[in-house]
C-alpha cells in the first residue's frame, strides 16, 4: 500500500481494526478459541498485505481446527508471497490430502516447486490442476513456461 489507499485497502483496514476491536471488546472470542475469528482476522491481514501477521493468525486458527483447507491454503498463500517455499508446499500438500480435487491448491503447489527447482514435479502439479479446471490460468501459464523453458 503506497500512498493513497483505494476503498478496496479501506474496506479491509476497517475489517482488521473490526477483528481487533472485536477481541478487545468481547474477548471471549479469542480466549475461547474460535478458530473462525483467527481464520477471519488473518484473511484480513492477508488481503492487506500483513503476511505475517495473517500466518499467526491462520495458525491459531490450524491448531483449534487442523482440517480446514480453505484456511490452510490461505496460510500457504502467505508463505508463497513471503517466498517462504517449503512451508508453503507443506500447506498446500496437506490442503490436498483434505480436499483433493482443488486445482488452485495444485496450480500454487506447482508455482512453489518450480521456484524450488523442481520442474518435474511442477508440471504435474500444474497438469493435475488443468485437468481439474481446464481454465485454471496459474497452471497454464505455469505450463507454458516450463515448456518453453522460462520461469513465469
């Protein structure tokens, strides 16, 4: 977030601060462990940019509530953009034991193993993930580029 905000940034500083206030003001919430206000504070942080602090949040919420893959992935997400690789396959595998036919999670999973240097295994992943969802654009474009021998 540079300078100006867009409403977009606004929304979602307002929806963190709403998370926050929320805790402080009625802190059974968080002291009683509901997995559901750390999940929603940390997507929050996450569509703010706050990586870090969505991946404590996300964790806090992983240890009330192990299978839930949607925040799961949103925690591998935040690894991905912190170019925190392995943690991020290691999320994304799991994200895939839970709920395997997610060709995003694929699609993501193959992104990391490419950055990891793994190309065999990213094209699979990025193939898993087509022919789950033909239109899925990460693998497609992920494909193409192993193919031609660029990174994407």
């Amino acid at each position: 977030m540079g300078g100006s905000l867009t409403i977009e940034e606004i929304s979602w500083l307002l929806n963190a601060a709403f998370f926050d206030d929320v805790a402080g003001c009625v802190p059974s919430a968080a002291e009683e462990k509901e997995p559901k206000f750390f999940a929603y504070r940390g997507f929050a942080k996450w569509r703010l940019g706050q990586f870090e602090g969505a991946i404590e949040d996300f964790s806090v919420a992983l240890a009330l509530l192990p299978n839930a893959p949607s925040t799961r992935f949103l925690r591998a997400r935040c690894y991905e953009e912190l170019e925190r690789y392995s943690e991020a396959v290691a999320d994304y595998e799991e994200v895939l034991k839970i709920a395997p036919h997610t060709a995003d999670a694929y699609a993501h999973l193959g992104y990391c193993r490419e950055r990891l240097g793994d190309a065999e295994r990213a094209l699979l992943n990025y193939l898993t993930a087509l022919d789950i969802n033909s239109g899925e654009t990460l693998a497609i474009s992920g494909v193409q580029a192993l193919r031609t021998g660029s990174i994407h």
